[in-house]
C-alpha cells in the first residue's frame, strides 16, 4: 500500500504531467493540423460534444492564467492597450490576445489556429466579444451558442429544448468543418466520464466540512482545476480525481489540515489575483485560515449541489449544465444563496470578496453583496480590491494592512464570543 507522501508525491506528478499532455497536443495540432481545436469558455461549455470529434479544446482563459501565474501576463496586456484595448477590459482578454499576436504561450510551446472559435455565451458579455476578436485574428471561423440566462430557479424546457437543438446544428457544422462523422457512442462515453468526475469532485469539495479541512477549497481548488475542465469528459480525469479524492480522504482519517493548526474558516467570492497568488496566499496562511468553499471554483460548475450530467439524456444533460449547473450563468440572488449555503453548511467563519478591477461578470453588486452578508445575516465580511492577471493593481502594503485588521477583528470576536 502507497504511503501518503507517495499518493501526494504521485498526485502532484499527475497532475504537472495531465497539463503537459494538453499543452503537447496543442503544440502537435499547430505542428500538423491534427487533432481538430475548438477554442471555448471553461463556464458552461459543452466539452463532452468535442469527444464525438477527438477534438482538444483550447482555453483561452486557461492561457490567460498560465501567464499570469508565472509572471509573463505584463508584456501582452501593455501589447493589447497599445492596440487600443481599453485600461478597464478585462485583463484575460488582453493577456490572451496580447499574447497570441506576439507568440507568447505559457509553455513555449506553440499554441494552433482554433478549427473552430465557439463562443458558449454565458453570463459575461465579454465573452461575446472576446471570441469575436480571437476568431478576426487567428481567421477561424466564428460559432456563437445562444444560452439563455437564468431567468427563474430552473430553465424552462423550452429553454432547454432550444440549447439542444444548437448542439445538433453544431455537430452538423463541425461533421462539415472537419470531415469527420460524429461518434455518438464516444460522446455518451464523454458524458458518462463527466458524470464519474463530477461525483468525485463534489466528494472533494465536501471533505472541506470536516474540522480541520484537508484542502484549502480555494488555493488548493485551483491546482485541481486545470485537470477538471480540460480532462472531465476523459478517462484520465476520472482517475486523476480517484487520486485526488483517495489522497484527501487519507488527510481526514488522519485529521491533517492545510496549516499546523485551522483558526478560520473562510469561504471566498471571486477570483484571486494570479499575478500575485503566492503572496496574497501568505497573507492568509499566517493567521491559519483556510478556505473551505469558494465561488470562483464553481465556474464549470456547481456540482457539490448535485448537478451531474446524464450519460441516459447526453444533449439534454449538456444543454443544462449549460443553462443552470454553473455560477457565470446564475443571478445574483442565487449567488448569495450559493454562499449563504457556503457559510451555513461548511460552518465558516466568515467571507471575503475580492473584487477584480476588469472582471465586471464577478465584481458587478460584490459592494452590494458585502451588504447583505455584513448587515442582514450577521457574515464577518471582507472586501479587498487587485486583478486576476494585471500585476499593477496590487498593493501588498494595503491589502496586508486591511487583512490583518480583518483577522484582528475576527480574533476578538471569537474570544469574546468564548468567554
């Protein structure tokens, strides 16, 4: 039997090794043409559809952070506002573009011209023109999937009905883009794994109830993330996540937290700021917080609620997944029941926000939001402001003066409330 530091040593590898893989089929596909590329969103897209084609996705987004992550997204934004993007767009738009036109990728690797840009529409209207302007300089061909937003507590079947119906005519462009026949038994494959990743995924995330929590579902989740959404409808991400999950299982048997000690439970809204991810981690580290639920690792969706796809209903199971099973394409009443639950169900001790400067689909009613939790539900709330990929807007003097006031603050409060 492996010992622990073997299943983290093997996870850990597994995990760098999955990424790799991903980027070195990009790099082949720009190399020979082969496998057909799609370029998509990583909210509610319809990746299981790309099985039927033994397609590779491209993430835009993924690209985005990868630059940010390792200190190289600086030099394509200044490119893209050089251009004439604007100071507040969205900073993984100009990371992306900024990128692509000057030949940066995260590896080194080569990045290839999309066969198709499929822009699933949701929520963020960005979205829309992000793919338009990917599609105009890489000169792929534009497909743009009308998801309708979240209007009630459950889509309409007439809503559902009409998203199936695009994934049909999808299949027919792409049969045609291709030349490739549609293999429906792989794509139910594809649904059938999604389904087995989903369940372990959300077993992974209610780990984090249990005192201590043995990952931060917030830092940590986002490691976990990169597997997630490129290798969910794949054979190789249901045994990554029957790693992963064994592993986490083992820390609880064995009451192991992510510090020395778990002082604070936090769940977080929105997402961190790449550029400085280790940093702004530390900030929280030292007083032993941890993260045991997160919005911004709901984005491809929010399977801890019991959304999984079906492998009996494939289009219509992806048509909701699109519709309802992620954050991006839900109003915000239902986000702060999304974080109410947080709070309640995995026993929190409070919540911060972080608003990112050119993330309007996140930051839109966050002060708001701040309200709600601080003055009618009684939430210790923190509200902190930097970018998910523009290192300029950081201030590491400012937000450690104001997390530590935090935790000060929330320190007293527990004393007090002990006594």
């Amino acid at each position: 039997m492996p010992t622990q530091t073997e299943y983290r040593s093997e996870l850990h590898h597994r995990q760098k090794e999955l990424m790799v893989e991903w980027y070195e089929r990009l790099n082949a596909a720009a190399e020979t043409g082969n496998p057909p590329t799609v370029s998509m969103m990583i909210s509610g897209n319809c990746v299981e559809l790309l099985e039927g084609f033994d397609a590779v996705p491209i993430y835009p987004e993924i690209n985005a952070l990868q630059l940010a992550i390792r200190h190289q997204s600086l030099e394509p934004i200044l490119f893209a506002e050089e251009m004439g993007y604007a100071a507040d767009n969205c900073a993984y738009v100009k990371a992306d573009i900024g990128a692509y036109l000057k030949g940066i990728t995260p590896t080194g690797g080569k990045l290839p011209k999309p066969t198709l840009v499929l822009c699933n529409f949701v929520g963020c209207n960005t979205y829309l023109k992000w793919f338009e302007h990917v599609a105009e300089f890489t000169g792929a061909p534009l497909y743009t999937l009308d998801v309708p937003f979240m209007r009630a507590d459950d889509p309409s079947a007439a809503d559902i009905k009409y998203v199936v119906s695009q994934l049909k005519e999808l299949i027919k462009f792409l049969e045609q883009l291709t030349g490739r026949k549609f293999d429906y038994d792989r794509f139910k494959q594809g649904v059938r794994c999604a389904a087995r990743v989903e369940e372990l995924w959300s077993n992974i995330k209610h780990l984090a109830r249990t005192v201590p929590s043995p990952f931060d579902a917030y830092f940590d989740a986002i490691t976990l993330m990169g597997p997630l959404y490129v290798y969910r409808a794949k054979p190789e991400g249901v045994e990554f996540f029957e790693l992963a999950l064994r592993e986490l299982e083992e820390k609880v048997e064995r009451q192991e937290g992510v510090n020395d000690q778990e002082k604070f439970r936090l769940v977080f809204e929105g997402p961190p700021p790449y550029p400085h991810f280790r940093t702004f981690r530390d900030m929280f580290a030292k007083w032993k917080a941890c993260a045991v639920a997160s919005t911004y690792s709901t984005v491809g969706g929010l399977w801890e609620f019991g959304a999984r796809h079906d492998p009996e209903k494939p289009f219509e199971s992806v048509a909701l997944h699109m519709l309802e099973h992620n954050v991006t394409n839900r109003n915000y009443l239902q986000r702060y029941d999304q974080i109410k639950r947080y709070v309640e169900e995995w026993g929190a001790d409070g919540l911060i926000i972080h608003f990112v400067k050119s993330c309007r689909l996140f930051s839109a009613g966050q002060g708001d939001m701040r309200d709600y939790f601080t003055k009618v539900l009684g939430v210790p709330t923190l509200y902190i402001e930097s970018d998910l990929a523009d290192p300029r807007y950081f201030s590491e003097a400012q937000l450690k003066n104001r997390i530590d006031a935090y935790f000060e603050a929330l320190e007293h409060q527990k004393m007090s409330a002990s006594v």
